[in-house]
C-alpha cells in the first residue's frame, strides 16, 4: 500500500529557531550594529576604492532601501547582503513575537524545518487495513514518518467561517490543512479562497459528510469524486488529500478515492476541542509526525472560538518542543 515519492524542491526557505540559526543571525546583526557606529572599516574602503560599484550593488540598493542606516552603510555587497538578510530575519521575528503576545501565547510558535527532499513512504499501520485491500490503493496514515519534532494540524468541516483565524495563522507563520464537506463550505466560499490564497490547501471531506461505511461503492464515489470535482472547479486543483467523515471507510472508499486521483487518505492521532484533548495512543505526548484534527466551530457549537482551540494546539507544541509543519509538505 505503500506510495514510492519523488525528491522535490523546497518552496520556501524557512529558518529554524534553533542555536545555530540564532548564532548566525546575532554574528551579523552584531556586524551590522558596529558598522552603523563605527562607519565602514579601512578594508571595506580600500576594497571600494578598487571596484567600482556593479549591477549588483544596484539591485542590492533598491532591496535594501527601507533597511536602517547600518545595513546600508556596508560597502561591501556581501556584507551589505549579510547584514540585509540579518536584519530582515530578526524583524520577521520580531513581528512574530508582537503577533504571539497579541494572539495569547508567550512566544513566537517554532519554525518548521524545511520540507523533506523527498517525502517519507507511506504505509497503512496495523488497524487500519480494509478487506479486499489492493495494489494502487492509498495509504490511511494518522501520523507521518520522520524524526523531525514537528505536527500537522488539520481542520474539518468548513462550518464556522473566522476570519480571525484565518488572520492569526497569517500573523503567528503557522501552516494547516483543512478538510472541506461542500454542503458547510459551500455556505462561503470565499472565505476559503482567502485561506488558499494564504497558502493552505483544501482538501476533500465529502459533499454532505455521510458515513461512507454504510452506502455501497457507486454512492461512496459519488460522495468522494464528486467533492473532487466541486473543489477543483472552485479552486482550480482537484486535492490529492481525502479524509472520510468520522475516520470511517472501507475498501470500497479507498477504490472510489483512488478512482478520482486521491493519492492518501490522513485520519489521525490526537483531535482537539475547546476543553479537552483525545488520543489514539497511551501517550499523551506529541510524538514526531502526529496529525492533529480540529473543526471549524465556534461559539455557536462548543465553549470556544478558533482562535481558542489553536492557541491549545500551539501552547502544547511549544511546551513540548514541537513546530507545526504543512502537511502538504510531507505527503
Ligand atoms: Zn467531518
């Protein structure tokens, strides 16, 4: 059941908050500090004074133009550069500290490795195989094999419609998946367009979120395709993710999944409400690759907004010393 993957090139650079990213960025923050001082050293100008200023110092000029005086006074491109690249990574996480204070939390969240090169072979765990498994089907996953310390979380539904949540994921740098049943989603649209525009994928949860285990094949593929179809035609990309309402299915959902181009069906390992927590395992512990599920509810269905419910998910992960990555970015 497993899926053979191909090596992919990163799409962003993200820097993790770790010792050697801080070393780096405080050597060079340190740098441009004493330079905006003490003003250029003699090297720095003998060098000027025998290469006449290039193309790229031009570019690098208009790049850097809201850069303080201490940045821009380098010479030197590459230090120049540097102290850019310095300077712009501590006021990113400057704004992501502001914006963890604002939204309830004492920190910024961790930042995500970069994505695997290649993502990780995926099999269907013990539990969770169906009768009639085959060849070709996807693989069920309610976690995703890797050593790095980092959890997925995804969102059901599409019923409650927060544009603050959509705002403090923006702000806090935190990536999720949501899980779309046309029959709530459909109800705005345009609010998850907003989402997708911030780079969240939307991926299929059925039409009208019945319980696939109880209808027969033609019926489960006109539930599953058909949310395929209704997702591509209002977000141009049919998802390659499926997850079946209630985590219930059978091999008759992962034929019909396979049919319209699902590629993996993610269930998962600890759901989240407003006051309480519920997990598969013993432990209560994040462990490395843990899916996460919450919904899109509100006031209106449970003690909490959305903001409420991540701020649990992120104070818990930063606790136990785990960043939320894209799940995209990993199958
Ligand atoms: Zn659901």
């Amino acid at each position: 059941m497993g899926t053979s993957r191909t090596p992919r090139t990163p799409r962003t650079l993200r820097t993790r908050r770790t010792g050697t990213a801080l070393a780096v960025l405080l050597l060079t923050a340190l740098a441009a500090t004493s330079c905006g001082r003490s003003g250029e050293s003699p090297e720095h100008d003998l060098a000027d004074a025998r290469n006449p200023r290039t193309p790229a110092d031009v570019l690098l000029d208009s790049r850097t133009a809201a850069a303080p005086a201490s940045v821009r006074a380098y010479r030197s491109t590459e230090a120049r550069a540097l102290a850019y690249d310095a300077w712009r990574q501590s006021r990113a996480h400057a704004r992501r500290t502001a914006a963890a204070r604002t939204w309830g939390l004492a920190r910024a969240p961790l930042l995500a490795p970069l994505p695997p090169a290649a993502k990780p072979r995926l099999t269907t765990p013990r539990g969770f195989e169906t009768t009639g498994g085959g060849a070709g089907l996807p693989p069920v996953i309610t976690r995703v094999p890797t050593d790095e310390k980092v959890i997925f979380l995804t969102i059901d539904d599409g019923k409650d419609k927060d544009p603050e949540l959509i705002r403090m994921m923006r702000e806090l740098g935190v990536p999720y998946s949501a899980f779309l049943s046309d029959f709530l989603a459909s109800e705005d649209y345009p609010y998850f367009h907003e989402m997708q525009d911030a780079g969240v994928a939307l991926n299929n949860h059925t039409l009208t979120h019945p319980n696939l285990r109880l209808m027969p094949y033609e019926a489960q593929r006109r539930e599953i395709c058909g949310q395929q179809e209704r997702l591509r035609r209002e977000f141009g990309t049919a998802p390659r993710l499926f997850r079946p309402p209630f985590g219930n299915y059978n091999g008759d959902s992962l034929r019909a999944a396979a049919s319209c181009g699902v590629e993996v069906v993610p269930l998962w390992e600890q759901e989240v409400f407003p006051d309480r927590w519920a997990y598969r395992r013993a432990s209560r512990s994040f462990q490395p690759g843990d899916i996460v599920l919450t919904h899109f509810r509100g006031r209106a269905d449970w003690k909490g907004t959305m903001p409420d419910v991540v701020r649990q998910v992120l104070r818990k992960a930063d606790a136990e010393g785990f960043a939320v990555a894209r799940l995209e970015d990993y199958v």
